[in-house]
C-alpha cells in the first residue's frame, strides 16, 4: 500500500491547504493532479485566483530496523502564476509560497492518519523553490514545495 500512501498523503496536503484559505492574502485552489503541468495560458495573473496543483512525486523505502521498513513520502505543491506587475507579482508568489510552508509547518499538521490502513505518518522536513529560473524569462512565476512524510511499516 505504499504508493496509496502517498497518493493518500497527496489528497491529505490539499484538505489541509484549502481548509487553511485565504494563503498570503489571496484565495487558492489546490487540487491533486498527477501531471505536474502549468500552461503559462491557463495561469492566473495577480487580479484572478491563483490555482495550486499538489502531487505524489516520490516514495523510498529504507531500513528501519531488522523487521520494519521506514517509507519516504514526498510531496509537491506547485503554485504558478502569470507575471504582469513584476514587482507585486513576485513578492505575492514568495508570500503565498511563505503561507504555505507555514501551514503545512503547524504543529496540527505534523502528523497525519492514513485513510485505508489508519498507519502515522510524521512531517519530515520541507524544501522550497521560490521561482523556477527558466520560466522568469517567460514572464511566468512558478514555485515548488516539497514536503516530506516518514511512516514505518
């Protein structure tokens, strides 16, 4: 079940970032995809409501012990949006970034419950791409979170 796990953790990530709107000041969607895509022509400028996509991207098992395996859980969250007004665009994208990294940091969120088999799993740790060089030059912010879950098995 393990990569029901992290599809499981994936559809958990967005509940808690819905539940928690409005984010940096502004109300997103997010919902779980499994194709990490943006289209630059779908995205919202800063007048409209952003979307987020979250979605599973990796599992690794390790080692735990000699009867149990400690599973890995990462999850992303995209959040993407047009650049019209460089300087408030910008700054709005690292403050909706900031948002949620501080949501999925609160000590409520710390530790989930999986839905099939009721198993713990613990926040591990976070790591952020404020903005995607690549696509500045296309006039597109694009952030990426990814957080990390350990359950053992």
């Amino acid at each position: 079940m393990a990569v029901q796990n992290t599809i499981d953790l994936a559809d958990a990530v967005v509940l808690i970032l819905n539940a928690a709107l409005p984010l940096g000041g502004e109300t997103i969607t997010f919902a779980r995809t499994f194709i990490p895509e943006f289209d630059p022509d779908d995205l919202a400028n800063l007048a409209e409501p952003g979307k987020g996509s979250v979605f599973p991207s990796q599992l690794d098992l390790t080692r735990a012990s000699r009867h149990d395996d400690a599973e890995g859980h990462v999850i992303e969250i995209g959040l993407g949006r047009k650049i019209d007004n460089e300087s408030a665009s910008v700054e709005q994208q690292m403050l909706t970034v900031e948002a949620v990294k501080n949501v999925l940091r609160l000590e409520a969120n710390q530790v989930l419950t999986l839905p099939v088999d009721g198993d713990e799993v613990q926040f591990l740790g976070i790591e952020i791409v404020l903005l995607v060089p690549e696509l500045l030059r296309k006039r597109v912010a694009l952030s990426v979170v990814r957080v990390t879950y350990r359950g053992f098995v």
